[in-house]
C-alpha cells in the first residue's frame, strides 16, 4: 500500500490526480480491483485518506450523491459494464450524478410513487416528476426508481435505472428554499427514453435496490466523524467565548448539553465507520442521521441566541453550487439545518426504522401493504 501511495504521489500531475488515484486503486480500496480498488479491507481506506490529505480531493459538495449513494449502489447492483462505465467519471467529477427518488404524493412513504416507466423493445418509455432533486442543474446522471408494474403491490412493481440528464424530455426547474438559494429542483420527465442498459438490478426489484442506496445515504449525511470540538459545537463554543456579556447558568447548561450530544454523535460515527469494515451499512444509519439532524437544529439555534443578530440579509434568488454550513453565516446555517430533518429521511420516518429494524418493535400497521399501487386512494 505504501508503495502504491508514494508511486502515485511521484508521478500523477495535479490536473488528473483524481483519474491516476482511481487507476492505481486507491480512490475506495475496498471496491475491486479496476474499479477504483484493491480489494483490500474498508478500514485501510483511512489511512489511504491521511496520506494523501494534502492532494486535491473530489468536490464534496457537487459529487456527494455520485459518491455517497450512486457509486455503493452501482457497485452492489451494476453490470460489470455499467460499473466500467459510470465509476470513473463519477469519482473525478468529469460526471455529476443527483437522485430522482421523492416526487409530490411520494415523499416519506416513497414506494408510493407514480413515476411510470414502460417497456418499448429494448428501450423504457419514462414519464413523471421528481422533487426536492438536490444538484439536479449539474447533473449528468441520476438515480432513479420508477413504477414498471401498477398491477402489484407498491413495492414489488419498482425498478431502478440510471437516468441520463441530458436526455430530451428532461426538464429541470428551480425550488427556491428559505435561504433564497435553490439547490433543490423539480424535474419533470416527458416521454425520456432509457436503454434498457441503464436498468440497475432486476426488473421489479427497484424497492431493494434502493434500499442500497438510502441506507448508504444516511451513513453519508450524519455517519462521517469529525475531530473532538469541531463542526458546529466549535463554532458554538467559540461564539461562547467571545460574548461573555451574554452568558447565563442556563445558556452554559445548553451548552454543555450539547457538547456532550455532539461527543456521543462523534463516537458513535467512528464505530458506525468501523462496522462498515464488515459490510453493507444498516439500519444504524437512520440513528446517526436523526441525531445529526436533531444536534444541528439546536446548535444553529442556539449560536444564534448567543449573538442576538440573524446575521443574514441576502435572501436575492441565485443558484447554489454547494451547501457550505461551516463557512457561511449564523444566519444561513440557522435556516439551512431546518432542512436537515426532512432531506435524506424525514426525522419521522427514520424513528419508524429504528423501532422496528434496531428495537425490534411491532410496526405500524398498514393496510396497503399487499393492495395492487393502481388500486390505492390517491
């Protein structure tokens, strides 16, 4: 590994760092090899990443979805061509990839979606609309799950395609959010065609194969660790500091209460990281995303409180490239974390997947569970 690490560091330039690190297997050196990968064991990939810290690294702002969710989902369910094809330019960021997953009367019960994709030869005729498709306007490739048999139940008639951006009928349009920013969009599909080579997994095993993609999802947004005292509580603790004028009893026990929360998220982020050494990501993802989302409301909240100023006044609509939590103002980091319960799993429904898959508790009842989707009230 070391003389991997040194033979790449001596001759890629920086203009292809990114292709020669994925050439040489050390982009995910748990994939296989020719694949970004060695095969070797998940945790070595940590010190893969100290070692080259200092090199230029993937855009995580743009290439989060191609990294997070696209590339383990390709990995478990692509052809060894859609692997060859989709991997490398996902990796440098010659190609960006968003997710076509929520739509308007399918958000938090997701297997609910209307989107409809039918067969024509070898070809997928697919008509629809996705919202909430964060990057969508620099997409190249997306993620997406259509409805291929209306005739079952909602979850059995599902299938998962990689969805050219580029193709005609897709029409992407800005959601403007409370920030004044839209990095969100709606995405309208009109009679796009896709090969039938696009398709991840088998035919009405999309429900499956997105459950690849979301649990890794959850790992991605709330399971990345971070250092004792950074993020959001060192911000807090440094806007603490500064304002003593301000300080009360209660306000220092929020505080505290707070850093001990974002401790134990911490650590709880490393084992989660040390798990996946052992394999595929599992329902403990939901935990560590619910608990990101909850711990980063209330420190938004409470630096805000701490500086008694908003702190934001541009609310003019623009495009935003990245979402930048830590370099940008209290103001847009207060308004930006109210998203962070709804985006990546609603807070209610990652509850739900605790208790039954983590506590082994009864589910909801549900009395849709075996009603063919074209039956249901809509």
């Amino acid at each position: 590994m070391r003389d991997r690490i040194d033979r790449l560091l001596a001759t890629a330039g920086a203009e292809d760092f990114l292709g020669a690190r994925f050439d040489a297997g050390l982009a995910w050196v748990h994939f296989p090899e020719g694949l970004g990968g060695l095969g070797a064991p998940r945790e070595l990939q940590q010190v893969v990443d100290r070692e080259l810290a200092h090199t230029p690294q993937p855009n995580i702002g743009r290439q989060a979805i191609g990294l997070g969710m696209a590339a383990p989902t390709i990995l478990a369910f692509g052809t060894p061509e859609q692997q060859k094809r989709f991997l490398r330019p996902l990796y440098t960021g010659e190609e960006i990839w968003c997710q076509l997953f929520s739509e308007p009367g399918a958000g938090s019960d997701l297997a609910t979606l209307a989107t409809r994709a039918v067969r024509d030869g070898d070809e997928w005729i697919v008509d629809g609309q996705k919202v909430w498709t964060s990057g969508a306007h620099h997409a190249r490739w997306a993620i997406l799950v259509a409805r291929t048999d209306p005739d079952v139940p909602k979850h059995r008639g599902l299938t998962y395609f990689a969805c050219d951006m580029h193709a005609p009928g897709v029409e992407v349009r800005p959601l403007r959010q409370i920030t004044g920013e839209a990095e969100f969009n709606e995405v309208f599909l009109t009679g796009v065609r896709l090969g039938d080579d696009l398709r991840l997994g088998e035919i009405g095993d999309g429900w499956r194969v997105a459950q690849t993609t979301l649990m890794n999802e959850r790992v991605a947004i709330g399971g990345t660790p971070g250092r004792q005292g950074g993020g959001m509580i060192g911000i807090v603790s440094d806007t603490w500091r500064a304002q003593p004028a301000l300080r009360t009893p209660e306000l220092h026990q929020r505080l505290l209460k707070l850093w001990v929360e974002a401790e134990v998220t911490r650590l709880s982020a490393v084992r989660l990281r040390e798990q996946l050494a052992a394999g595929q990501p599992g329902p403990e993802g939901s935990g560590m995303k619910l608990s990101f989302a909850k711990l980063n409301q209330e420190l938004t909240g409470l630096d805000l409180e701490l500086r008694r100023d908003l702190g934001y006044d541009d609310w003019s609509f623009r495009r935003s490239d990245e979402v930048d939590m830590l370099g940008r103002g209290p103001g847009y980091r207060y308004l930006r974390a109210k998203g962070n319960s709804i985006e990546g799993g609603t807070s209610e429904i990652l509850r739900n997947i605790i208790a039954e898959r983590v506590l082994g508790l009864p589910s909801e009842p549900r009395a849709d569970k075996d009603v063919p989707w074209k039956d249901l009230p809509r």
